[in-house]
C-alpha cells in the first residue's frame, strides 16, 4: 500500500514536472547552453519478483541548434543479489 501511494505521488510529480518544464520551454527565445534534470526511476521485473526504485539525473550540452551531447545516470540504492550485484 505505501509503495502504490510512493509511485502514484511520484507519477503526479513526474507529470507537473514536465508540464511546468514545457511552458517555461515556451516562453524563452533562445536555446540554453546547458540542461540539467533529475528524474525518478522504477525498474520492475516481473518474472524476477523485483521492484527497485531509484534516482537519477542528467546533463545536456547543446552544441548549437540541431546537435547536443547528454550524459545520464541513475542510483538505485538497494542491494540486489538475485540480479548479480547492485
């Protein structure tokens, strides 16, 4: 029950996160240089019976309008042996 409430609240944010994101998207005129974004992740394997939840952000250096280079990465804080490691 507290996890359905932690991914149906993390959802909810998910989504005002990328609608205020877009209208801010709209009201500047200019490609920025540099994004940053954090984001929120959940990997569920179902024939495994595993749920790990994580957490990870992102980086985006736009070299000019058409071209940008990104990096991303993601922490999920639990061990998980059955997987082979963390």
């Amino acid at each position: 029950m507290r996890k359905q409430l932690f991914l149906a609240v993390s959802a909810c944010f998910a989504i005002l996160s990328l609608s205020f994101s877009e209208a801010l998207a709209q009201t500047s005129s200019s490609e920025p240089k540099v994004e940053v974004g954090a984001q929120f992740s959940v990997l569920r394997l179902r024939d495994l019976g595993v749920t790990d939840v994580g957490v990870g952000g992102r980086i985006t250096y736009n070299l000019n309008e058409f071209l940008s280079v990104e990096a991303e990465g993601d922490f999920f804080p639990k061990d998980n042996q059955d997987l082979g490691g963390r």
